[in-house]
C-alpha cells in the first residue's frame, strides 16, 4: 500500500502559536473578535454582550455621573479587554496551541491602552466629556495635571448658577471658570474681596499668590451690571486667571456655557512633575522672539 505524506494526513498548523497570538492581540483591543477568528463564535458572542452591557452602564444609566461610578466601569473596561485577550491567548482550541504566557507582557498594556480608549468614546455617548488641565488658573480647587470630567447635558433644561464651576468654549478652546454673577447682579472687586448685589462673597476656594502675570487689577474691579443673557466668570487664582475682570476676555454669554464640572481625577505628584517638565522643556526649545 503506497504511503500518504504526512503534511497531508496532518491538520495542524505548521505555525500553530501564530494564528492563537494574532487572535490575542485583536481581542486585547476589540473583545470577542479574536474568538470568532479561532472559531469560539459563542465566547465571542459573550464577549459583544459583555460590551454591550458595559454600554448600557454609560447610557442610559450614566454611571460616570460619580467619581465612584466612573472608577467602577475603568475598572469593568479593563478586566473585560484584559480576559478578552489571556481567554484568546490560553483557551484550548482543536488544532491550536495556547500561547506563551510571556505574550501576557505584550497584551497586557495593549489592553490597558485599547479600554482607555474605549472609555473615552463612550463618555460623550452618557454625555460627558473628561479635560486634561494645563492651566492653573482655577486653583487650587483644579491644578495643573488633572483631569476633570464635565457633564455636558445638565444645562439643557437650566441655566448656570454662582459658585458652580463651568466649561466655558470660546473659539473652539475650553475654558473653565466659575460663575460668580449671572444676569441682573451688580459685582464689584474692592481689596481682593468680591461683592454682588452689595453683599460679600464668602470664597474659601479662592487664593491670591502673586505676582499678578497678566494685565489686570485683580484687587479692584467694576462695579458691573451683568446683562441679560450673561454671567460673570472669575478663575479660583485671582492673581492668575483671566476672566471676566479684563476688557479682552469680559462677561461670557449663556450660550457659551457647555457643560459644568462633575468632579475632578487629580492625578499623583510625579505625573504633574512629569507635565511640568515637558512643558518647561518644550518652553524651552522655542525660539525667542523677544525683540
């Protein structure tokens, strides 16, 4: 009896950790699809549904709308791209042989990097939007290096208040400041204190470092009548911030006003100390153009 060769009796793969890594890669940044490319249609359903249910926890439920409901679904994001990935790589499959569990040093951050990327997609999805801060015209209540997140929803159906901070766009930039005085209030700056309607202001958050970088008097101002239709913005740095003090930047209209402050992520020391030194090397490659 002739005998058959062997590569045609064998099924299996000549390469067979490539198809299983391939599969791990794809599934650390979409979940479910790399089983299906290995033909685990069903855990690759469960996968989409996971997704899916994790949709649901954005919109309609709006998690996000609490620091702890935003950290909980982080939380969820990860460990769903990051099973998605170690159950592609690992599981058993007809024909396959699990990868090396080396390959986790690979997916890993691969999965950290694709959820965070996923949770910022579907935060204007629940109707919210997370800012870096690079300016530190609004502290101490926000510094340099945090990252807030603003509901952009909750003035549809109201108008901003005073003391409430606000995302404010202006020319395609976002701003933020708070609202000291809106339409119809007469404020007026006496000694660094703040009057509206003739009564002081109590301003905890506020702090005055010095020296004064822009061009303005932030111990006198006013008095002004805010119009209709407008709001009297000020930074929580007086020293620092411009506002609604200055002629260039003035009151702000309500219409400009996108959305208000949830809460604010402050990120550790060395993360700020590592901005800081980017920007002041940045700053420092650029060419003077002082004359």
């Amino acid at each position: 009896m002739e005998d058959i060769p062997k590569s045609v009796v064998s099924s299996e793969p000549q390469h067979p950790r490539t198809p299983r890594v391939v599969a791990a890669v794809v599934s650390s940044v979409f979940p479910g699809i790399g089983q299906v490319l290995m033909g685990k249609t069903r855990a690759g359903i469960s996968f989409f549904c996971a997704y899916g249910l994790l949709a649901l926890l954005y919109w309609p439920l709006r998690l996000p709308k609490s620091y702890v409901g935003m950290y909980a679904l982080i939380l969820l994001t990860v460990g769903l791209f990051v099973v998605a990935g170690w159950h592609a790589l690992r599981t058993r499959s007809q024909g396959s042989i699990p990868g090396s569990r080396w390959w986790l040093l690979l997916l890993l951050p691969l999965a950290l990097k694709a959820s965070f990327w996923s949770d910022s997609r579907l935060l204007p999805l629940a109707g919210f939007h997370s800012f870096d801060v690079p300016s530190d015209a609004m502290e101490p209540t926000i510094i340099v290096g945090d990252r807030i997140v603003a509901d952009l929803t909750c003035y549809r159906d109201s108008k901003p208040r005073p003391y409430e901070v606000v995302v404010i766009q202006r020319g395609g930039t976002f701003l933020i400041k708070r609202v000291v005085a809106t339409s119809g209030d007469t404020i007026e700056g006496k000694d660094n204190l703040v009057f509206v309607n003739g009564s002081l202001l109590k301003e905890p958050y506020v702090e005055h470092i010095g020296p004064l970088r822009l061009n303005l008097n932030a111990k006198q101002f006013g008095p002004v009548i805010v119009l209709p239709g407008q709001l009297f913005v000020l930074g929580d740095n007086r020293d620092n911030s411009m506002d609604s003090r200055t002629g260039e930047f003035g009151p702000v209209t309500e219409n400009s006003v996108v959305g208000r402050i949830q809460y604010v992520v402050r990120r550790p020391e060395w993360w700020r100390t590592g901005l800081n030194l980017v920007a002041n090397t940045l700053r420092s490659l650029r060419p003077d153009t002082r004359q």
